[in-house]
C-alpha cells in the first residue's frame, strides 16, 4: 500500500468534512420477539402475531370463553408442564413443529395414567396445518383407553411419533404401557398418511394385554414402524 501526503499552506486553513452518516438497521430490528412465563388464565381470545418463547416457569390455561392463539413461531423451553389440560388453544401453520407431551402434563416417570395429557397432546397435533413431530421424553406412559393419532384435514400432514429409545424392560426408554381392557387396541391410527413411529416401544401391566399395539383404520398410508 502507500500513502498520499497532502500540504497545506499556512494562509490556509484546514477544513475537515465528514459524510453524514449511513442509516444502518439494527440486526432482526423487525423482528418482536415475546417472552411467557409466570401463571396466566386466559378469560377471552388472546392473539400472539409475534415470535414466542415459552418459559418452564409459565402455566396457562383458559376458562370460559378464553382461547389462545399463536400466529408466529412458538419456542417452548424444556419439559415441564405449561399448559393445562383444558387450555383452548390453536397454532397458525408452521408456528409449531414438535410437541412434547409433558408440556400438557404427562408424566413418564411416575405410575399414574397419562391418558388426559395424551389426548390433549394429539388433538393439538390434529388441528395443526403442517407436518408435526411428536416428542416423547424418556419414561414409561400409562394409558387405559384406546389413543387416536389422526390428522383433521384432507391433506392428511404427517405426524412422526418418536421417542428416544425404545427398551427391553420398559424402564430404561420410552414406553407406552397399556392398563386398559385385554378387547380394545392401545393406539388407533386413521386419516393419516407418511408417517413414522420410532424408538419407542409398547407394553402391558401383567394380567392386562392389549388386543393390538397399534391398529390401522381407513384413510392410512405410508405408515413407517
């Protein structure tokens, strides 16, 4: 490189000028990004359209005519339960690709059913309008009546059910144990189409055996175990 030396007679004085300024836009300036937490009832319709993050601190339900509803990305941070088992609540179209069935209350590592916490868990995928994962902790999930994991709409978005191994003893991964009647079957799958259930495995409470691990009813293809 060089350099250019420039003189300045003593009869002259040195004027020094600078550019105004160039506006530049502070990174994600557009973006809102809300934060929840805390304990918050819901008594009418409550509209997010910015970005979400959930917090494992907040618990929100819904009474009356209460609704929530999340127009934008929503992030939920770690594994507690955050929201009640009645909450009314809707998702736009991509706001949400993974739910986790502890966040409405089940329970892997106790012995009680989850049944409420995993009917509420797969109506929520139901009505929402994009390919969703279904993410189950390790544990062991007590159902006593027949779970339906189905898709509400013609497009028939795929639902992939994962846990996070499945095991020998239905201790050390992720199990679905059935303590309902010997007749009935534990999951029912319809209306739903390119779709996976991975490392995860499905048990009975000895005297009480299921009549099928999953069962396949109309509208279903492409179906990967």
């Amino acid at each position: 490189g060089f350099f250019i030396l420039v003189a300045l007679s003593a009869c002259h004085k040195a004027v020094v000028t600078s550019a105004p300024p160039r506006a530049v836009a502070a990174p994600n300036q557009s973006k809102i990004l809300k934060s929840i937490s805390g304990t918050i009832k819901f008594s009418s319709v409550v509209t997010y359209n910015d970005e979400v993050v959930i917090y494992p601190s907040a618990w929100l339900s819904t009474s009356g005519a209460g609704k929530l509803i999340f127009n934008n990305r929503v992030t939920i941070l770690g594994q507690s339960q955050v929201f009640d088992k009645n909450i009314n609540i809707q998702f736009a179209q991509n706001a949400l690709s993974t739910l986790n069935p502890n966040w409405f209350g089940a329970n892997g590592m106790d012995q009680l059913p989850d049944d409420e916490a995993l009917i509420k868990t797969f109506d929520v995928a139901k009505s929402i309008q994009n390919a969703l994962r279904i993410d189950f902790p390790i544990g062991r999930f007590i159902i006593t009546s027949p779970l339906v994991i189905e898709s509400a709409n013609a497009d028939k978005y795929p639902i992939v059910v994962s846990g996070v191994s499945s095991s020998y003893t239905s201790t050390t991964g992720t199990s679905i144990t059935w303590e309902g009647d010997e007749s009935e079957s534990m999951i029912l799958v319809q209306n739903l189409s390119n779709s996976i259930f991975e490392n995860l495995d499905f048990t009975s409470a000895f005297p009480l055996f299921a009549k099928h691990n999953v069962e396949l009813r109309p509208m279903v293809n492409q179906i990967v175990f």
